[in-house]
C-alpha cells in the first residue's frame, strides 16, 4: 500500500487542543470573576478599576500578563471553537473541503492578530 | 423455566441478487432469561425460516461474528439478551458495511484497514535470528511494559466499533477504531520494532486524523478496549512524530 500524506492535523489540533484547557479553566475563572464575583460585590468596588486593571496587564512585567490573558482568552479559545465549526461542517456534509478549513482558521488568525495588536497598542 | 413468554423480533431481510431493496419481516420467538439474540435467530432458522442469514461461531463472545445492529445499536448478538429489551426487537446488519445477505455484512474493508497497520510484531534483527549460526533469543517482557498495552489487546475484530463509528459511516477510507488500536497496540509494545513503519498510515488523514473523538466506539465495544483512547494517544504519537519531522533533514 502506498504512503497516505502527512496530514497537517496536528497544528490544529495542538491549537484546539490548548484552547480546550482555556475554555476549560481560563474562561471560567474570568466569567466567574468579572461576571460574577464582581457584580455581587464580593469583591472589592475598586479591585477592577481600569488604571489597575491596566497597570496589571499592560504595564508590570512588560505586559507580559496582557499577552497571556490575550491568548488564554481570546487567540486559543478562537482556533478551538473554529476546530469544532471546521469539523461540525464536514459532521454535517456542509463543507468537506479546503474552503470552510481556510475560513475557518483564517477568521480565528484574523481576530487573533487583531486581539494581539490591541495589545501591542496597548503597551505604548 | 418454562418458554412459555414470546417476544417479536422484526429482521430485515435483503437479498441483493433478487430484491429491489430491504424489506423487514416479524418473528415469534419464545425466550426466557436465557435467551440471547443469536439464541433466538438459531431458533426462527431451525424453527421458523430456514433462509434467514446470519453469521456467527464461538457463542461466547471471542470469535465476533455475531455483530448485529438491535435496535439501532451496534451489539454482539450472543451477548446480547431478549430480556434486556422491554418492547420488540429491530434487527439490521451493521451499519457502514455493505451487507451480503440479511444480517450478514461485507466485513472486507474492516479487514483491509486491520491489515494496513501491520498489527503483528516487527522484528528488524529476525532475519540473522533464523540463521542455525545464531540460535533466537526469547524476547523478555516484564509485568510493566505487558500492563502498556495490555488493554488495547483483546480486540475480537467484530467491528462493531466500525458501526458506531460516524466518521468511518461518512468516510470509509477513515482506517477506524479497531486498526488504530490495534497499532497503538502493537506500538506500545517493547517487543515491536515496527512504529516507523506504522505511523505513516496513522499520520495521514484517513488514520488518527479522521478521528473527532465521538467516543460511541467505547460505548459498543463488548471488550472494553476503549479504542476512543488508543485513538487519542495515536493522536499524540502522531503530533509528536510530525513535530520530529520538522526537524529532520
Ligand atoms: S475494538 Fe472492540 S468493538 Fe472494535 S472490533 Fe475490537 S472488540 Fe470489536
Ligand atoms: S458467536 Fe462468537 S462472538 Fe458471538
């Protein structure tokens, strides 16, 4: 039998698979806090407040933080749930082709680099 | 006890050198606690129809012959039991298998897909080894590197995994539960030394790949393999091998 292609899979699915650890922690911890917690008054009135908040993530180790909630938050969850449309679509004889898998990962890249850019604006 | 209960089991029955398409015919069977499905289709052929078609062996779950679809559910039809069942039976052969004759599939493209993984131990030195000069050496195994593998190795090859398994419905070329298993099996074993020659089947699209983790293989496998897991970690072997081959010349 001849040699079926290495398929390219794995890229996608180290990406979905990081972004299911996000949805799966991540995500959670954020609604509950900023969702929840912080709406009820839990927490303390001024422990969100925006020149903290952006203190924490833009300004302290070099906006290092920023950058991890702009990915745990927003870059890795996108190609996790852009994986699922991409393979829903195929489960649903929608698309089984090369269309739907570009646009699929090619809107999560696009809002990715987006989020990543208003993190870079961000820090200056 | 006495057979005095029946239940009706409805069949369908298709053969494709004279019908136009499947029709579906119903059966009195008398059962007990006893009575399992394959029990009960041995019944209506000695009894009843001696032209119903099924396949089936061992009567005790090893030899897998007996997979049928009831009702809807890919199952071993002797381990299957009548009185599981509180209304009446829809029996159908497999589901994603061409079928033959009644409740007998076509079970060569199962069998193609267990063979292209290679599922049998790969030695490199077992040429030299046949040689009078040099006597062959028992390979050793401890308790440990057995509990590896051990798991992914009672597969019965009924393939009613293959039936519950959506992407091999959509995809036939999709190599399915039972073949990544049985390469996981065989990859994880110390004895092997054949994983080089396997992953580049479990590496392309209609190997690992073709997997989305439904997980309904788990469900039906009357084994308990849990292919579902052998398919996932093929998965990471996989992904560690494609990151390997970035880095190869
Ligand atoms: S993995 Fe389980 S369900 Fe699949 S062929 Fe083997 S024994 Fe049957
Ligand atoms: S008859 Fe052998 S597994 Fe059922």
């Amino acid at each position: 039998m001849n040699q079926p292609k290495r398929s390219d899979e794995p890229i996608w699915w180290a990406l979905f698979s990081a972004g299911g650890v996000c949805f799966a922690v991540v995500i959670p911890g954020l609604l509950l806090t900023i969702a929840l917690l912080y709406p009820l008054g839990v927490l303390p009135e001024n422990a969100l407040n925006y020149q903290q908040v952006q203190q924490w993530l833009l300004q302290d180790w070099w906006g290092l933080a920023g950058l991890a909630l702009a990915g745990a938050a927003i870059c890795l969850p996108l190609f996790h749930a852009m994986h699922r449309i991409h393979h829903g679509l195929h489960d649903l004889k929608l698309s089984s082709g090369l269309l739907g898998k570009i646009l699929c990962y090619s809107s999560a890249s696009l809002f990715s680099a987006l989020a990543l850019y208003f993190w870079w604006q961000g820090l200056g | 006890m006495e057979k005095t209960v029946e239940k009706t089991l409805v069949i369908q029955r298709y053969n494709p050198e004279q019908d136009q398409r499947p029709s579906q015919q119903r059966y009195q069977v008398p059962f007990d606690n006893s009575t399992s499905v394959l029990d009960a289709l041995l019944y209506i052929q000695q009894s009843l129809d001696p032209s119903l078609a099924f396949r089936w062996s061992c009567r005790m779950a090893i030899c897998g012959s007996c997979s049928v679809m009831v009702n809807g559910i890919p199952k071993l039809g002797c381990k299957t039991f009548l009185r599981e069942y509180s209304g009446d039976l829809l029996l159908e052969p497999l589901a994603h298998f061409a079928t033959e004759k009644d409740l007998v599939s076509d079970m060569t493209l199962f069998l193609q897909h267990l063979q292209a993984v290679k599922p049998y131990l790969i030695r490199q030195e077992q040429s030299a080894a046949t040689t009078p000069a040099t006597k062959p050496q028992p390979h050793k195994q401890t308790p440990k590197q057995l509990a590896k593998y051990r798991k992914f190795s009672s597969c019965i090859n009924c393939g009613l995994c293959y039936a519950a398994c959506p992407q091999f419905g959509l995809n036939p070329e999709f190599l399915g539960p039972a073949a990544l298993t049985l390469a996981q099996r065989y990859n994880l074993d110390n004895r092997d030394q054949g994983k080089a020659e396997r992953m580049p089947q479990l590496n392309g699209k209609n190997g690992v790949w073709g997997c989305t983790f439904v997980g309904f293989c788990s469900d039906v496998c009357p084994k308990h393999l849990d292919p579902a897991a052998a398919v996932n970690q093929g998965k990471v072997a996989s992904a560690t091998d494609f990151v390997i081959g970035l880095f190869k010349p």
